[in-house]
C-alpha cells in the first residue's frame, strides 16, 4: 500500500509538471485546482484551460494528420516538448497504449507520430454563481462571452433591467459591458453577486433583506496563526469569499492556499466560493486558526525577511491572484513591520507645529505613493475648519479627515489603491478639504485626541479612541453645521475603491441638502439685511436731510439775529448820535427875539415836514445836525432848495445861514444819497 501510495504521488508530480509545461500556467495553487476539478485528468484539465483559438485534444485519428498538425502555438509546443524531455521519460510503445491519460503526460504534451493525437479547437467554459437578494443563478459561458451578456441573461433571469444592475465580485474591480471575459483571466468557477441600490425591494422580496444586509456587512475575522503564535484580526464584506480569504491569510503568513490547514469554519462552508455572508460565520466576530501542513508537492518557502507581515509570494508563483487581491508589488511592504523593515515615519514625533507636520506627511506620502494623491491641506485642524465650514454657504466644504497608522496591515494597499486612485483623488479635490495626520506614534495620536475634543467634542474622540489599530486607517467625513460640527460616516481602511467612492458620493448627498437649505437661509437672510441696509440708508438719507435743512435754517437764523444785532446796534449807533446832536443844538430863538431869524420848513421823504427856527447867523452845520437828530444823517441824505435847485450839503457847514441865502425863510426837502 505504502508503494502504492508513493507511485500515487510521484504520478501527480509528473501530472502536475506536464500541466503546467503545457499550459503555461506557473500558479501552482491554481494549477492542483484545476486538475483536482478534472480529477486529475490531464487531457480533461488542459481542454478546460486552453483558449479556443488552441483547440483540445481527440485520439483516433491517422498517424499522417498527427504529424502534420502540431498543438497550439509554438510556444505550447515548445514548452510541451521541454516538459515532456525534462520531466517525463519518453514511454515505451506498450505503455503508450495502456496506460490512461490521467496516468501520464506523454500521451499529450510530445506531440509524436506515436500518440495519435491531434488538435482540435473548443471554447473554454466558465461557470458563475450570482447571487441577488434570495436568489442564486447558476450560469455556464465561454470565455469569448461580454460582460454585458451575462447582464442580459441576468435581466431574463431576475427580471432586474441592465440600466439598473451593478454586477460586482470581479477581481479586477468594476469593468465594463464590453469587456470580454477572456481579457479579465477568469478561473473556472467564480462567485457574482447583483446590487440594485435604485430598486427598493418589495414585499416578496423583504425575507431577503437580511441577506443583502449580510453582503453589505463587515465580518471581522479573528485568525491565530499557530505556528507564529499571531492573531489577525481582520475586517471583510460579507460578500467576500472564503477562497479570498485564504489568499489574503496567504500574503499575511506565507502559506499558500494550498498548504493552508484550517479550523474554525461552519460545516456549511463546505464551497470555498460561498461568500461569508452564507457561510454561516458568526457575525460580528468569528474566531479561526490556520496552521501549515506538509505536502510532497510543496517546494521551500522563502523565509520571511521580517518579523511581521510581508507581501513576498511564495516560490511557487501563488502571486497572481493573491498579490492583486490588494493590488500592491510582491517586494511591497503589506502593512506592519518591524522597525528594520518599515520607512520613514509618515510624520515626526516631536513637530514645533502642525504646520511642519503636515508638509512631512505630505511629503513622505508622496514618497511612498507617487505624486497622485489627494492634496493635503497645511495647517492646523482649526485652520481647515475654518475653510471648509466657515465661508459663504455656496463655498463651503465637507473636511475629510485622513488618519494614517503604519502599525496596520491595511495602511498601504488603502493608501496605494484607494486614496491615489484617480476618481477618488478627483472626488475629493472637488468637494472635500482633505487634511491627514499620523497616530503611528503615540503621542501623535495624543495631540490629535486634544485637537478632536477641542473642535468636535468628546463623542468623536472617544470614536476614535475606540477603533484598534488593525482597524485603521479611517477616514472621518466631518459636515459643519450651524452650532457644531457633525461627523457624518468613519470609513475603515478594509474597504474598495467602489465602495469607498460610494460612501463619499452619500456623504456628498447629506451635505448638498444641508448645503442647499443653508443657501436658501443665507439667500432670505442677506435679502433681509439687504431690506434693512436700504431703510437704514434711506433713513440715513433723510436723517442727514434734516440736518443739513436744520443747519441751514440756524445759519439762517443766525444770520438773521447778527443782521438783526446788527441793525439794532446801527439803530441804537444812530439814535445815540441823534440825541447827541439834538442836545447840542442851541435853542430854537424866539420870533420877538430881536435878531435876525430864519424860519426853515423841511420836507422829508416821507411827505411830513420839519419846521424850526434858527438865528441868521447860524452855520450851515447846525441846520445838518438839526436834520440829522431828526433821523437823516448828513452822509445819507442831501438837502436841496426848491427853486432854484440847490444842493445845500455841498456848501461849507461854516457857513452861515444868511450865506446861504437861506434867510428869513425857506422851503427845503430831502433826498437820499444814490
């Protein structure tokens, strides 16, 4: 039995190394699946694999049509021919013809006039499981098949239209309708499943509701590696696959797949391509151990260039399928490392500032990642508060908080493969003020604790002393509002491109709601100010009306007193000289007097008339004051005769009135000065 057993394993080695001589496939996980599918068929396992345009293998035809058509490609032909001299002893004509092809390559790979086989060209089958709500579509394509085929058997299937189908699971992301499954190197059996996020489920179709929750829930894995005595505590959607899993394990502890010994999985995950969220898992932690066991077919693993987690494949080539599961380089540090394996910090211990930390974390992100990241706002927590919360509404921003730990094994492929990609990168240029710190170490994360309490409060600072480092990093979407600042999702760093995209493009939604009542408030609130800015100036106006009106009416009256002052005290001046002159005059003479008198009868402006008498011998300059006390001044008014017209103020004042012919009577009137 034991030579049994070993003539058992020496022919799956040979199977196996004339497999992958044929195909060309260096994956040796994936190679052992693909013959342990087909039982370990060799000629069965190889027509699964070779493309259409290579055909498959028949017997039974004429040795002339054996040696004119070779298999495939040269390349296959060539690398059959080295696989069969290398591997593989050329068989003797006997055993040609009796051994099954399950039991040797030779009968395939060398193609001899001998063995009878030729080439004939089949499509390669692709077998998918979708899953939608509570339903499972089991479907079979070729691989010349479009994606958007498989959407249009699905719409038939589901009754779910193209327009309104997300089909997610790939490998490779998001693809489009037209690409060809072929170009996305598919393995046999794959796992699908269909989201409809514009569809509401219906009544028949809310005793699924709990699935589609699972797929969208994270599990988190708690898996002990034995042999490290290491425990990873490790977040997943339910919509990934046991077998991702295990290939993610395989990265984390350089054990490949195949090699991999497990405990802790439900009976009912029997399928590797069960999703978790059917597994039967406990939710939200389930506890598993993986170990390595021995293999005849394992090659020396390399040994582990660091303590912790590294991305190296093994020797074997399991990197193709595991290395793009997080889309990073075999040589690419995975996450955690000891300090002799990690880069520079992303940020210093001891920075004078925040300022001088952030130009670091910029540029040693830029270092690390490329130059294609999103542009990190410099300066303090506050500062970028400010900017994104405090400007008009229309300007304002959500504050997309980055929180990086080189201690976590998701720090790089979330920098690598989510914060640089490009509509990412776009999406938050956009519409976020993006700022990012380090809580590597411990009193960076300190500082960053006492900045959240001061600006956001204890809650958030308790969320996030609440996350593990394995949980990091996060992204926190912070929305400002009127009297506080809202955190409105943390998004953990075990997620996709897609999925983190939509949690941005939800935050997005809340805050252009918000944004767009704030708008309409600030809208109504500055056409009120503006309102009240008009009355206030046209009250402004009127009030400034008044004063002017009110000061030229002082003016006026001011004007009219010093006038009015004035006039009194030319008046009082006046009346002052006029009874001065009045009691200057000599006295009025009597008629019987004896002298000579003159009897003068003046005419004022007036009409009325002055009458007096004075002595002959009076000067002229009494006559002047005598007019003057009566209120017309000699250097206002001119004093003429009647016939002939004479001016008389134009005589000397001492002469005297019988000079002036003015005796013993005479007629005078007054005339103002022009």
């Amino acid at each position: 039995m034991a030579s049994e057993s070993g003539d058992s394993n020496m022919d799956r080695e040979m199977i196996l190394a004339d497999f992958q001589a044929c195909t060309g496939i260096d994956n040796i996980a994936e190679a052992i699946t693909l013959l342990e599918l087909n039982n370990w068929d060799l000629v069965a396992a190889i027509n699964g694999v070779i493309p259409q345009e290579n055909g498959i293998l028949q017997s039974n035809f004429s040795s002339e049509a054996s040696q004119a058509t070779m298999y495939g490609p040269p390349s296959l032909s060539e690398a059959a021919d080295a696989a069969a001299g290398s591997a593989v002893p050329p068989p003797s004509s006997s055993s040609s013809s009796s051994s099954p092809p399950s039991s040797s390559a030779s009968a395939f790979c060398p193609i001899t006039p001998s063995s009878r086989h030729i080439v004939e060209r089949q499509p390669r089958l692709l077998n998918f499981r979708v899953e939608y709500r509570q339903r499972s579509v089991e479907l079979v394509l070729e691989e010349g098949n479009t994606v958007g085929e498989i959407k249009q058997i699905l719409e038939t299937e589901l009754g779910v239209p193209v327009s309104k189908m997300q089909l997610k699971g790939w490998k490779s992301g998001d693809v489009s309708d037209s690409t060809v499954l072929r170009s996305l190197h598919l393995p046999k059996n794959n796992s699908l499943y269909v989201l409809t996020p514009d569809i509401a489920p219906t009544a028949s179709t809310s005793k699924n509701s709990a699935l589609q929750d699972s797929l969208n829930q994270n599990f988190l894995l708690v898996i002990s590696h034995r042999e490290a005595q290491r425990d990873y505590n490790l977040n997943f959607p339910g919509s990934r696959t046991i077998q991702e899993v295990k290939r993610n394990i395989s990265d984390l502890t350089n054990i490949p797949v195949r090699h991999q010994q497990w405990e802790g999985w439900p009976a009912s995950a029997s399928d590797d391509s069960m999703t978790l969220a059917l597994s039967g898992i406990s939710y939200p932690c389930h506890h598993l151990s993986v170990c390595r066991r021995s293999s005849p077919a394992n090659a020396q693993e390399p040994t582990e260039e660091c303590a912790d987690v590294h991305m190296i494949s093994d020797s074997e080539g399991d990197d193709y399928e595991d290395a793009s599961e997080f889309g990073v380089d075999d040589s690419e540090m995975f996450g955690v490392g000891s300090s002799s394996c990690r880069k520079s910090p992303m940020m210093p211990e001891n920075s004078e500032n925040e300022t001088d930390a952030l130009i670091h974390f910029t540029s040693e992100f830029s270092s690390r990642y490329g130059e294609t990241h999103p542009m990190f706002f410099i300066g303090s927590l506050e500062a970028a508060s400010q900017e994104a919360f405090h400007g008009k509404a229309r300007d304002r921003k959500l504050l997309a908080i980055y929180l990086h730990n080189d201690d976590s094994v998701l720090s790089n492929v979330f920098c690598s493969q989510m914060m640089c990609a490009d509509s990412i990168v776009s999406y938050l240029s956009q519409n976020f003020i993006t700022w990012a710190w380090d809580v590597t170490k411990e009193a960076n994360k300190s500082r960053l604790l006492t900045m959240c309490t001061r600006h956001f409060g204890s809650v958030v600072t308790q969320t996030i002393r609440t996350y593990k480092t394995d949980q990091f990093p996060l992204l926190l979407i912070v929305m400002g509002k009127r009297t506080s600042n809202e955190v409105l999702n943390v998004i953990q760093g075990n997620t996709t491109v897609d999925e983190l995209m939509m949690r941005l493009m939800g935050a997005m939604e809340i805050f252009t709601a918000q944004q767009q009542e704030d708008i309409k408030d600030e809208d109504e609130r500055e056409a009120r100010e503006m309102v009240k800015r008009e009355q206030d100036e046209a009250y402004r106006l009127s009030l400034e009306a008044d004063r002017k009106k009110r000061e030229a009416q002082e003016r006026e009256e001011a004007e009219q007193f010093r006038l009015e002052q004035m006039r009194k005290e030319q008046e009082e001046e006046k009346e002052a000289i006029r009874l001065s002159l009045e009691q200057a005059l000599p006295p009025e003479p009597d008629e019987e007097s004896g002298e000579q008198i003159s009897k003068l009868r003046i005419r004022t402006p007036s009409g009325e008339f002055l009458e007096r008498r004075f002595l002959g011998s009076c000067k002229l300059q009494v006559l002047f004051d005598f007019v003057a006390s009566k209120g017309y001044p000699f250097e206002e008014f001119k004093l003429l005769t009647t016939f002939p017209r004479r001016n008389i103020t134009q005589l000397d004042p001492g002469s005297t009135l019988l000079e002036a012919k003015l005796f013993p009577q005479e007629t005078l009137f007054l005339e103002a000065k022009e």
